[in-house]
C-alpha cells in the first residue's frame, strides 16, 4: 500500500471540508424553508368584508314592455334581503375594480347598454323617465323606476339575462363602487335624507348614514364622501364615512354648491361655487383628508352658477367637469390638475359629461338642453376639444 504524502492529505482535508459545507448549506436551506412554511400556515387570513345578514324576502318581477318596444325579458324571481341591519360592516371588497367600457344611454323610452362606440347595443330595461347608472364592469344596471301606482323603487337588473330585483327606492342616481360588488343611495322619507347601500344582487340592504345625502365611492370601497343633513341645503359640509372604522371626518374648506369625485389614485376632488369673491374652484383633497387645496378658479357668471359632473380621468391627471345654469344651460370644461388650467370645450349646444373613455384619450358627452326639451345626441370629442363624432343619435343621460 502506498502511504499518503503531506499533500495528498493536504487534498484530501480540503475535499473533506469542501463536502461538509456543502451539505451545511444545503441542510440551512432546507430549514429556512420548512421555517418560512411554519410561519406562513400561521399567518392570520385577511378578513372578508360583511354585512349583518338581515331577513330575507322573495321579489318576483314581470317582464315590462313599454309602447311598440318590448325587451326580452322572462319572469324573473329572486332572492333580494331589504330589512335593515342595525350593524353594517366594513364595505371593503376584495374584488378587482373593472371597468367595462360599457355605457348606458336613454333611448325612445327605453334605456340601452352598448360598448362606448355604440356597438352591441342592447335594450336592457323600459323606462321613460328615472336615472340610471351601470355599474363599472357593465354587468348590472340600478334604474329608478315608479311603477304605475307604486312608490319610486330601485331596481337592479342582470344585463346579460334581465333578471330583476328591487330594493326602496333612491331619490337621486345611485353610485356603484368601483369593484361593482353595491351601490349606495340616498332616501328621503319625508324629508328626512340617508344614505344606504345594497349589493349588486339586492341583498344586504342595510342603512349606511343618516343625514346624510349624495354618496360617492372611493376606489378601494372603504371610504364614502357625502353632504351631511340634506342636498338643498347649500351650506352643508363635505364630509368621508370610514366604513372600517364607523367614523366620519369632515374635508376642510370644502362646503356649500358643490359636487365632488373620487379619482382612480384615491384623492376626492371637488369643485364649489360661491366661495371668496364668488367664484368658483375645483379643489382637492389629499389622501389623508386633512388638508384641501385649490386647483383652478372656475368661469361663474349669472348663468353658470354652480359645477357639477365631476368626472376625473383614467389617470387622475384630468378632470372634466360641467358648468350648469337654473336654465339647464350647461358648459363643459377639462381641468389639467398638474398645470392647474381649466379649458373650455366647444360643443354644439348644451353639453353634459357622460364618461372619459376607456383609455382617458376622449370623452363622451350628451349634447342639447334636454330640460328645454331639445332633442339631444350621444357624442365623442376628444380630450383636447377637437373631432366631435356622434355615438348615437337621440340618446340622453340619467
């Protein structure tokens, strides 16, 4: 046998230590891991928002014509829960917001859903009077309806199949969260206004804010801005509902005429008339809702008094919004937030926003005073006020 040399041990010392770090690497790693899975399986889930279950109630809904049109539509009966809960919950939906590129128009008396250029139009519910929205994924319309003899009702209605439900009924057009989950409205029982939210499929009716009027969604669904005591009243505050926390925090120097809207990035714009000097601002609220500031002075004359139709871009870096008179008179304007200017956009007669489309490069618009019953168009501009294209003829908003 050939005995080892000094530095045949040498090498053999090196290939036994490089072996065993090795196989220590190896066996840390695998603790790590198996670590890592211990503590992930203990982990607390993140909990899902809910609603205090209240009575359930069976509504049974005919299919409507209306004139020469008729929708095709079946008896529909469905589960809708409309008894209040002294609790509601936070409203925080894990569903993704979607937008569709759905819109919805009134037409000949009815109300229709199509894609924003007016392709795939379909007759979705009859109704000649009564606001509507869609909600932002394009599957459910909410509709004020009055039936013949009946009270005002909101009704919700499956695009696809026309299925219905109802639930009481809303004084003003109701507002979808963004993920498109509930709504929230405003009730009046005489004079008294709340505000309360359902979802989507007429379930989980409960009340949401008493004295309280005008609800708009943020994008996360946690939070609700609203004027406290009634819309009428021009010096009511703005003021945010935290669903998660039951508390409410009223927005400074942000009160009076005044609409608002949460943009896609979470800060709540809001546009007023009648402040210092009478005139009129868009402002904006930061993410805290501890501190406003002004934008952009807004054009007011005797005939333009107040904004309204705020409707931030895609993006958040625009703002369009209407100028309307007592006349129904009505100028729109788009608002770059960044460099702080207001431009005025030319348009055939009386304008009034719709939506921004899908990808924030135009906007769609109904033209003519419908108030003065002129007859009015679904048009599309772009974001800069040029190529004004009709979508569809004869159509008009809520």
């Amino acid at each position: 046998m050939t005995t080892p040399t000094p530095d045949d041990l040498t090498t053999a010392h090196k290939r036994t230590i490089l072996i065993a770090s090795v196989v220590a690497v190896a066996v840390l790693l695998v603790g790590v891991g198996v670590a890592f899975a211990v503590m992930a399986s203990r982990a607390p889930k993140a909990p899902v928002a809910s609603f205090t279950p209240a009575e359930e109630t069976t509504a049974t809904e005919s299919a409507e014509t209306s004139g020469s049109q008729e929708a095709s539509e079946t008896t529909k009966t469905a589960v809708a829960t409309l008894t209040p809960s002294p609790s509601p919950q936070a409203t925080t939906g894990g569903s993704t917001n979607v937008r569709s590129g759905k819109i919805a128009y009134r037409r000949t008396s009815a109300i229709y859903v199509a894609g924003e250029d007016g392709s795939g139009e379909k007759l979705v519910f009859n109704s000649a009077a009564g606001a509507f929205a869609l909600s932002p994924d394009g599957a459910t319309l909410a509709v004020m309806d009055t039936p013949a003899g009946g009270a005002q009702q909101l009704v919700l209605v499956d695009v696809a199949n026309g299925t219905k439900v109802r639930a009481p009924g809303p004084t003003e057009i109701p507002t979808w969260a963004p993920d498109s989950s509930w709504l929230a409205y405003t009730v009046d029982a005489a004079g008294a206004f709340s505000v309360r939210r359902v979802n989507r499929d007429g379930s989980g009716d409960v009340a949401l804010l008493s004295s309280a009027a005008r609800p708009r969604i943020s994008p996360d669904g946690r939070y609700v801005a609203y004027v406290k005591s009634s819309p009428t009243n021009l010096g009511d505050p703005l003021q945010v509902y935290d669903t998660a926390h039951r508390t409410s925090q009223t927005v400074p120097n942000a009160g009076g005429s005044l609409d608002y809207a949460w943009s896609p990035d979470g800060r709540l714009f809001f546009a007023q008339a009648g402040v210092a000097g009478g005139k009129a601002v868009l402002g904006v609220a930061d993410k805290t809702l501890s501190h406003s500031s002004v934008v952009v002075s807004l054009p007011t004359t005797d005939t333009l008094p107040s904004p309204s139709s705020l409707i931030p871009s895609p993006d958040g870096l625009k703002v369009l919004l209407a100028m309307a008179g007592d006349d129904g008179h009505s100028d729109m304007y788009v608002v770059d937030v960044a460099g702080k200017r207001a431009k005025a956009l030319t348009t055939r007669r009386d304008a009034y926003p719709l939506a921004w489309t899908l990808d924030g490069h135009a906007i769609l618009y109904f033209d003519g005073n419908a108030i003065q019953h002129e007859t009015t168009d679904l048009y599309r501009m772009n974001a800069d006020g040029t190529k004004h294209v009709v979508v569809k003829a004869g159509a008009s908003g809520p």
